[in-house]
C-alpha cells in the first residue's frame, strides 16, 4: 500500500512536470505541487477506510488506520503549504466561485484535523468523533470544483484521465462498500435482538437472531459497526466483537456499559432491528498456526479471545488464557470458562487487582517481577504458543513487548488494536 502511495506520488509529480510549461513558476508552481500532493494523498485515505474487504483482510483494520491517519496529517500539512504559497505568489485578491468552495473544503479538513488530534480525540464521545469525521468527505468533494476551475494541471488529457479515475475509485469505493454491502448484508440477514442478559456489574450481553446467518462471512474473533434502530439516535455506530463463535442462526456481543451509546444498548428491546457493517478483523483461527496458544486479555478484551477460545481447534490442555482485571466482580463469563476448562482443558490464570507500578500491565502480586519474567511464570514455553492479545492500546503494547522479550516470533503475535 505504501509503494501504492509513492507510485501515485510520482505520477502527479510527473504530470506536474509536464505543466511547468503552461502555467506560472514560482511559488505558484510549488503551490500547485502541494495542492496536487495533497489532493492525492486524501484520496487514498478515503481508499485506506473504505473498508475494501481484501484490502481489511491484507493489512487488518488497525494498520489502515494508522496509515490513513499518517496519510490525513500528511495531505494537511501539504495543503497549509498550498495555502502559503498561493498567497505569497498572488496575494488576497478577489474570491472567484472555485476559491469559495476551496475555502469551505479547508476549513471541513481543519475541523477533522483537529479532531483527530489525540488528546482532543479522548476528550470525545466515539458517536460524535464519528460524525465529525464525516466532513472529510465535504472537504474531498468541494475540493474538486476548485481543481476543475482554477487547476491548471487539469488541462492535459492524461492528467485529466488520472484525476477522474482517482476519484472516481475513492468514490466508487465509499458507496459500494461503505454503503451498498452494509445495506446489501442488513436486508438479507435482517438481524434483530432476541434478548439482553447480564454478565456482571456494568456489563450485558446481547444475543441476535437473523436468517442465513451461515452465508454471513464472519469468524470468531471479528467485530461489527451495531447500528440499533431503537429510535434514539439508532444510525450511530458502535463497534462491538461477537463474543461467541458465530452460529447459523444467532450472534451474541458483549458490552461495557461507560456512556450514553452503551446505555442504550443495555437497554434494547426483543425485536429492534439492527444495520451492521462489517465483519471486520484479522484476529481470527486464519492466524492460528496449530499447536498451543496462549491468549491474554484485559477487563472487555476478553470478548473476541472467548469467542476463539470456543473456535480454535487446539488439543485438550493447550490453551492458557490470562485474564487480568482490577476487581474479581469483573471477571466475566465464568460458567463458560469453567465449562471451557473442564471439557476443553484450557488453563485460567486469573491476575486480579491493582496495578504494580504505574502503566504496569501486572497487578501488585508481581511487582517484584519485571514483564517478560512474569510472563514467563505466568505461560511457561511461551516462545513455542500463538499468542493472541487484546485489551487497552498501552496495556496490549506492554504484553506485546514482553512476548517479544521472550523470544514470540512476530508471525505468533496476534493483536488487533480497537482504539479509534
């Protein structure tokens, strides 16, 4: 994908190029440049999360995300560059009606810039980042009159057939598989909520029912974007795992009750109507090299390893699974985990309370122990497992460099990040 990006950076660059001859030099001619960078720089970030199922499937959600967010303060910082030069090379005359649209397409990316910014990020409700985020599509779309009426890089036949083909794949991509396959999936399937159980303080299961839910491409270990059309607010999207291995005619996720969105399902009705848009995630038995497998989780992170822990075909006695919590009430799912490790012999090793040190991914019990001597007591041979990992972004990334200081080949490593 990166070498993508770079090719498609040296086309404008060459189409760039060839205008030098017709248009202005100069700042005027960098300007461009820059306004041509960046224009395709967003589109491949729209390309990036379009969620193109191969495209999931190769790369996984979390390493698009990455790349689409580099990508994003990229295009951004390329367009300021614009900015800057054009004003230097012309000065604040007049606007025409291509630079009014430029003006609202800029001042949509700077809302969804500064949005993304991490620490204004977490101070955000999921629902709301979301919707925000939408504007990157105005931004996109208002750009193009303004490349049309005042680019003169579009003038050439070539650059033209470049240009319409990169947004007609960017747009293409967002409403066949942003829009058409979630709404294809939703009315074939037609799932709805069956009921709504408790699993413990704060946290509910929801249990799903639709037809020929065996044609749905869905493994343990995958997410879904929930859309629960209860009426109240219903097209917000929520992302849940299925924390039981999909069957032919029932789903079920689990979820933390933490706001207003989570409340909401917690209190669903039998018979509300679900949209979903997924599934979603390379965390799955596809990764499973055979052999023993030690999964650790952290406080909801248990959902998708319970799921695989239902589905992975390992031996009786081979499966570890580390569930840390701060509080025992937080231990979720014990009759199937009990059920799990008296039939399937999987070993539960509980780590329970308070935090060794600060940004420690231990309890107190170990504080004398550093991270890869824990995880060694904790899953002895461990260098010889699959290790599947999920939790909080900088408690999974502790585990991840425990795992690797204890000799887990990076192929053995499975973690999905779900932190937007």
């Amino acid at each position: 994908m990166r070498k993508t990006a770079a090719l498609t950076l040296l086309i404008v660059t060459a189409l760039w190029t060839v205008g030098l001859d017709d248009a202005p030099t100069g700042p005027a001619a960098w300007g461009r440049l820059a306004a041509l960078w960046s224009a395709d720089l967003l589109l491949i970030q729209v390309v990036l999360m379009a969620r193109i199922p191969w495209v999931e499937r190769a790369y996984g959600q979390d390493t698009l995300a990455r790349w689409h967010r580099w990508t994003g303060f990229a295009s951004f910082l390329l367009l300021v560059a614009h900015v800057v030069l054009a004003v230097t090379a012309y000065g604040m005359r007049a606007p025409d009606p291509g630079m009014l649209w430029a003006y609202v397409a800029f001042a949509a990316l700077i809302l969804v810039v500064v949005t993304s910014v991490r620490r204004v990020r977490r101070r955000m409700r999921y629902e709301s980042w979301h919707l925000l985020h939408l504007y990157a599509y105005l931004g996109v779309g208002l750009a193009l009159p303004h490349m049309l009426l005042l680019g003169s890089d579009f003038r050439s036949p070539v650059a033209r057939a470049y240009w319409w083909s990169l947004y007609a794949i960017a747009a293409g991509s967002v409403v066949v598989f942003r829009l058409g396959l979630p709404v294809w999936r939703t009315l074939r399937h037609r799932l709805t909520v069956d009921h709504v159980d408790p699993e413990g303080p704060g946290l509910v299961s929801v249990y799903l029912r639709g037809r020929r839910l065996d044609r749905l491409p869905v493994r343990a270990g995958q997410f879904f974007v929930w859309r629960f059309l209860d009426g109240r607010g219903g097209l917000r999207g929520h992302p849940f795992s299925l924390s039981g291995p999909p069957r032919s005619d029932s789903l079920r996720i689990t979820v933390k009750v933490v706001g207003d969105g989570t409340s909401r399902v917690a209190a669903l009705r039998p018979g509300t109507r679900v949209l979903i848009e997924g599934p979603y995630g390379r965390m799955t038995a596809a990764a499973y090299a055979g052999g023993p497998v030690t999964m650790l989780a952290c406080g909801t992170g248990v959902t998708p390893l319970l799921a695989l822990l239902w589905d992975l075909p390992y031996a009786h006695g081979r499966a570890t699974l580390v569930y840390r919590t701060r509080h025992p009430h937080e231990v979720a799912f014990g009759k199937e985990l009990e059920w799990l490790a008296e039939h399937r012999g999987v070993r539960l090793v509980p780590l329970v309370g308070p935090r060794a040190e600060p940004g420690s991914w231990l309890p107190a019990e170990y504080a004398d122990y550093d991270d890869a001597q824990a995880l060694r007591a904790l899953a002895p041979d461990l260098a010889g497992h699959d290790v599947y990992v999920c939790g909080p972004d900088a408690w999974a990334a502790s585990v991840f460099r425990a795992a690797r200081a204890v000799g887990v080949p990076p192929a053995r490593l499975h973690r999905e990040r779900f932190g937007w």
